[in-house]
C-alpha cells in the first residue's frame, strides 16, 4: 500500500501572511493545501492520506475537504513544535494501519503544482530503494559562509542538488530513522532525507522537476498565482477557437 503524510502545521512566518497561514491562501479559487491534496487524491497508486496540521484548524480543514470533495484523507493529526514533529505525528497515525513494507510519501502541504509522473516515479524509486529524494540539479553557483557576511569556499556545482518532495520511504526506514532520532536527542533536521543522512544512511535521488516548487515567500505566490492564470487564460483561448470565435 501507498500513504501520504501531508505536514502543513506551520504558520508561514516568511509568507507574511500575518492573518492566514501559507497554506490555507487561496489562489485562483482553491486553498493551496486542497491543491496539494488534489494532487495526491487524483493519484491511482495512492491508498490513503493523513494531514499533520495545526491543531486549532484542524475542523476548518475538514470542512475544505468536504467542501471540494478531497477523497482519500482518512486522518488530520495535530502538528508538533516543527516540520520532524508534525512529519512524526502523521507518520504515528500512519503505522497503526500500515505494513513495514508498505511505502509512505512525505510532503509539506505547500507544493500545489506536483505532477502525477513525479508521485508515479517516487512510489517505484522507493519500493525499489526504501528511499526516494527528489532532486533538481544547481543551476546556481553556490558559496559556503559560516557568518553570512564572507565566504571563502565556492563548492562544486555539477555536485550541488536542490531537493524536493514528496520524499518516499518504506514505514519501516522512515519510522526506524525517528526512533533513533529520539535516542539520540535529534529534534530538528530540516527534511527526512536529512535525518537518514544524519543518521550514516544513504538515500537513493532521482529527477524531480523545477515546477515543483515549495510556496514559502511571496516571490513564490506570485509565480503560482501567474501559472495559474495563465492556465485559465488558455483555457479560455481554447474555448474561443472551439466555437469559431
């Protein structure tokens, strides 16, 4: 079986969106989270899906469920202090229906323009590695700075990935990594895959795609907002020529 955990418990401080957390904007009608749900929803491979989200929209989140019609969530969990707490929430709701084999999507519930092919080749990379990270290559040079201010190191770009989400796992990898985080005392890493690699595991990458993006800024929203548009702005020009106008 294929689950999803969706962690969207953050309040989106570098959105500045004071009133609204990120993923509760609208944009072009939709929530950005009912996007990212309608994206996995719509996937055949996938069985289930449990969103980790703060604790005091939950209800308002199951009322846009139900309002656009959002299959496949079985489950909202409330979010935990951070990103690793609220993924550990929603990946605890997930092992009590799940098989150590079974494979587990993790995703931050702001990423509305994932496409089916890139869910498609994350369920096989992992079922294949128990791993599954993708990657997009650097088109950027890349500076290491210890004070933000000077840099003294300029490292290989051709070796420099962006990586992205979903991320896969098997329960087992995944759910083995946050146990031994917690021996260790290791409450923060940035992303799973990071976790593992902290932990002395190797994770497997593969292609993603530059479209993925993760809406985090307002430079962001503005770019998911034009997409948007200009989706609707060729619809229409279809519609037009359909009937000769």
């Amino acid at each position: 079986m294929v689950h999803v955990v969706i962690f969207a418990g953050g309040v989106g401080a570098r959105m500045k969106s004071l009133d609204i957390p990120k993923q509760f904007i609208n944009v072009d009608g939709k929530p950005i989270i009912i996007r990212t749900l309608e994206n996995f929803s719509a996937h055949p491979m996938v069985d289930d899906i449990v969103v980790s989200c703060l604790s005091d929209k939950i209800d308002y989140l199951w009322d846009l469920i139900a309002e656009f019609k959002t299959p496949k969530v079985t489950s909202i969990v409330a979010g935990g202090v951070n990103g690793h707490g609220s993924i550990h929430n929603g990946l605890v709701e997930v092992q009590k229906f799940s098989a150590p084999d079974d494979i587990v999507l993790i995703c931050d519930g702001v990423r509305p323009l994932i496409s089916q092919q890139l869910i498609t080749d994350c369920i096989e990379t992992a079922t294949k590695y128990e791993t599954a990270v993708p990657v997009t290559p650097s088109i950027d040079s890349v500076l290491q700075s210890e004070d933000g201010e000077t840099c003294c190191k300029s490292l290989p770009r051709k070796q420099m990935y962006i990586t992205q989400a979903p991320q896969g796992y098997t329960v087992r990898k995944i759910m083995n990594a946050h146990d031994e985080a917690e021996k260790r005392g290791i409450t923060n890493p940035i992303s799973s895959s990071e976790l593992l690699i902290e932990l002395g595991e190797t994770v497997h990458i593969f292609k993603g795609e530059r479209d993925n993006i993760k809406v985090t800024t307002p430079e962001d929203l503005k770019f998911l907002r034009s997409r948007y548009y200009y989706r609707s702005f060729e619809n229409f020009a279809k519609e037009e020529l359909k009937y000769g106008l």
